[in-house]
C-alpha cells in the first residue's frame, strides 16, 4: 500500500474554503475547485515509497501492471488505472457539458491526432480516448443540471416567460416563441434538439433576449410557478450574463441533492454542476465537449452528435449494503464503484470491497488499512493506493480513538 499526494486543480469557479475544510488543512487563500485522486497523466498521485522516495502513480502502476492492477482489470481496460476520483468543490456555475462514448472518443482521439492537433490545443475536443462516464457523491447540499426535462414541461417554463415579457409590455422575443413552437412537436428528441440546436447556435438573438427576460424578471415580475427554474437561471446568468446556457439550464432537470444522494451521468447526459462539495468519481478520461457557461472552444457541431436528446428521469444510485457491512455505490459501468466507510470508536473492521486496484481518502477521523502483507495508517486529508495484489484489506478505525472516521474508497465494478 502506498499513501498518495495528490494534485490540486485551481479553476475559477472552486471554492476557497470547502476542500480544505473537508480534509482538516489551512486554505491556499484561492480557488480550489478539484482534488485529483489517480493516475491520469494530466495530474497524477504521488506515490510515497515505505523508504520515502516519491513516483507518480502512473509511472509506479506502469512498471508492474498486473502486480498493481490485477489480471481483471488489465484484461478489459489495458495497462492504466481504470478510474479517476476527485474531491470537486464549486462556488460557481462549470460549464454546460456532456462525455462522449467509448467509440466516439476512440474515434475523436484518433481524428485529432490525425489532424496534427497539439495535445493542449484550446480547440481540441478529445483529450484522450476513453469515455468518462461519471458519478457523484454529495457531501454537502448540492446544485446541477442534469438531462432533459420532457419538452412538455420546459415549454409551459417558456410560455411563463412570454406571459411575463407581454404584461411587462415587452415585445416577446421571436427566439422565445420559435422555442415554444419547437417544443410543442409531437416527437420528444425531435421537439428537445430543435429547442437545444436553435439557443445554441442563436448568438446575440439569444443574448438580448436573455437580457430582457432577466430586466423583466428583476424588476419583480412574478416567477411562480417555476420559481426553482428560473431563480436558477438568474443566478446562472449572474456567472455568465447572455450565454447561451442560461436560457438551456431551462430544458434541463434541477438537481437538489441532499448529503448522502448519488447520481451517475452515462455518456451523451448534458449537465451542470452549479453548487456544492462531493466525491467524484469517472472512467480515467478529461474528454468534455462543452455546450455553454464557458469561455472555453465550443464545438457546436461536435456537441450535437454527441448529446443524448431524451427526455430521462434522474439516474440516481442507491446503497447497497452487504453481509460484510459495506455501503457501496454501484453505477451501470465495469470502470468503477465507491464505497462508503464509517467506523464509530471500537467499531468491527469492515472489509474493502476491492476487485483490481483502489484508493481510499479520509475525510474525518483516521483509519487503518489492514493487509496479511502490511498496514497503514490514514489520518484526516490523506489518501492511498491499494494494489490488487494487496488485497484482501480491511478497515479499522484506530485503537484508542473517541470520534467516528468517514473513509471513501473506490476499486472497479468488475466484480458485479
């Protein structure tokens, strides 16, 4: 087992305190958005050596990767950690995005290259060629956009608007009432990329027309009964005044995840996280076709290809707790589960669902990590790698301690 340091990825729309509040650490005074757990290239783990030297993860699972990853996991998904797990803090609104599948990215991938495109090119799509579905843990109350309302639905929000812009006397927008027309067909992918396609590609049609709506909305006008959707809307506009998204978060589901609630986002799902601290958990990729609420490259024609046009309830995850007394989070993808650990003073050790490779990160407490080959000792704020060669592992919480310790881990789903 190897205690890890991970990297902290400083975007601007992360929080100052959340992440480091959670792990027990002084604040670095800016914005800390994402805390990368893993071996992907783009900001991989340190692995701390028993004698001190250091590696970066991907370089140590590298040099042995079936002693690290186990045959399982090399089989189906080569010689790289499956998953990437991040602690992700947001103050603000991230961009409108949405993953491309396995064969999409593979294809992106090779197309880019092929173009010569430099790896770190601003227009570049495809940053490697993996899918990244994803899943999130809330620890805190947690804000997103996620999938599609039914067109029904997000065409009474529009009529609302138009009912307002018209007692205000404001002229209606055509673009508002060319959306309301889209919605109203009877074919549900048709009605949604018809609204989709025409706020995207509506350049300053779509900006002035998101001005008047929220000159009128500010003034007072009534927000009843969408109150949800379009406060979230103002406060989006706030980030990113005359984006396009802001007037898209409105075809979109409004999440309100309480701590403990779980949601996983397939490839194509478009979504937004607009406000909270969680455990995040994805596929090892940094593939994002973004589709508003950026300064970022946009790639319109990209992103209709890839965006999933139905209408879908939410996908949350459920616990599910076994004999072991293990709580796991299992999504409909082999890359990755989570589990959740928490062990009162004196508690039984609980065993580490483990198949293939897995991290673990405390958030409260400490725990030690158990192995017949050797054990370690993870306070608040650290983390781990756990070859598959290390296992079995079980988790106790550490002798003498009077406060109950909180522990995530996370291995692959190939043993579902």
């Amino acid at each position: 087992m190897y205690q890890i340091e991970n990297v902290l990825r400083p975007y601007a729309w992360g929080s100052t305190t959340a992440i480091a509040g959670l792990l027990g650490r002084p604040a670095s005074g800016g914005p800390e958005a994402e805390m990368w757990i893993g071996a992907h290239p783009d900001s991989p783990s340190t692995a701390v050596h028993p004698n001190g030297v250091t590696q970066p993860l991907d370089a140590l699972i590298e040099s042995d990767p079936l002693h690290f990853l186990g045959s399982d996991s090399l089989a189906e998904f080569g010689p790289r950690l499956p998953f990437l797990t991040k602690l992700l803090a947001a103050e603000q609104p991230l961009s409108l995005q949405v993953h491309p599948s396995l064969d999409q990215a593979r294809d992106g991938f090779a197309r880019e290259n092929a173009a010569g495109l430099p790896a770190d090119a601003p227009e570049r799509n495809y940053r490697d060629d993996n899918h990244k579905p994803e899943m999130i843990f809330a620890l805190t109350p947690f804000k997103a956009l996620c999938g599609f309302r039914s067109p029904s639905a997000s065409r009474s929000i529009f009529e609302h608007l138009a009912h307002v812009l018209d007692s205000a006397a404001v002229d209606v927008p055509a673009v508002v009432k060319d959306i309301i027309s889209d919605l109203g067909q009877a074919d549900q992918p048709v009605a949604l990329r018809a609204a989709f396609s025409r706020l995207i590609q509506g350049g300053g049609e779509v900006s002035d027309a998101i001005a008047e709506i929220v000159a009128v909305l500010s003034a007072g006008a009534p927000l009843e009964p969408h109150r949800e959707a379009l406060t979230a809307m103002l406060d989006i506009n706030e980030a990113f005044p005359g984006d396009p998204g802001v007037l898209i978060s409105l075809l979109l589901n409004h999440l309100s995840l309480e701590p403990g609630d779980v949601v996983y986002l397939p490839a194509g799902n478009i979504h937004a996280y607009l406000h909270g601290l969680g455990v995040e958990v994805m596929a090892s990729s940094d593939n994002v076709l973004r589709g508003g609420l950026t300064p970022k490259h946009v790639d319109v024609p990209e992103l209709l290809k890839t965006v999933r046009f139905e209408a879908l309830g939410v996908p949350r995850v459920e616990a599910s707790g076994t004999e072991f007394g293990q709580e796991l989070y299992r999504p409909p993808f082999r890359e990755f589960q989570l589990q959740r650990i928490e062990l009162g003073p004196g508690a039984e050790p609980v065993p580490l669902a483990q198949t293939g490779p897995a991290v673990v990160v405390v958030v409260s407490g400490a725990v030690m990590l158990d192995s017949p080959k050797s054990d370690l000792l993870l306070k608040r704020g650290a983390a781990a790698f756990i070859p598959d060669a290390e296992a079995p592992v079980n988790v106790h919480p550490v002798q003498g301690a009077t406060d109950t310790s909180i522990a995530f881990a996370v291995t692959t789903g190939l043993g579902n």
